[in-house]
C-alpha cells in the first residue's frame, strides 16, 4: 500500500513499456501475486519520492481471522477495479 508518494504501473509490451495506470497514497498494488502466488504480470516504478507497505513474506495462515479479513479485502478492491476497467472499455466503445 502506498503512504506517500506517486508511481506507475507499467507493462513491457517489445522495447517499450506501457503505463497501465498511476498509483497515488492509499491505494494497493500487489494483490494478484498474493493470491495465486504466480509472478508479477506487471511493475511498479516510483516516479515521486514514495513510501509503502511491504508484506513480503508475512505468513497469513499463522492468523486465519487476520488472513480471513485481508483476502476478503483483495476480492472487494479486484471487483472495483475489474468493475472499473468495464466501464472504462464500455465508454470507449460508445
């Protein structure tokens, strides 16, 4: 999680990476690799001073209630933000 600061999400597409989105305080990133535990399907580059929250390495299955809570929380900000991505590409379609 961003506490301070600015980044962007980017993704190498050839010779060339492309900006997926700009990140600002209070917003996540992340989430996907904590849940399927796959790669990084995409990068995050500070682009202003920038502090966040690292949880690398925490063990949630130490804490079921506090690994309850938290992938409740990864499910609601991916349906914002694939409910967001919809209605993106609907309005661009219009």
């Amino acid at each position: 999680m961003f506490i301070a600061g600015e980044a962007v999400v980017e993704k190498r597409s050839g010779e060339t990476r492309q900006i997926l989105s700009t990140m600002k305080p209070g917003q996540t990133f992340g989430e996907m690799a904590i849940v399927d535990q796959l790669p990084r399907s995409a990068r995050v580059r500070s682009v202003t001073n920038t502090l966040s929250l690292n949880l690398k390495g925490v063990r949630l299955e130490s804490s079921p209630e506090v690994a309850m809570v938290i992938y409740r929380n990864l499910a609601v900000m991916q349906t914002m933000r694939l409910r967001a991505a919809n209605e993106a590409m609907t309005s661009r379609s219009n």
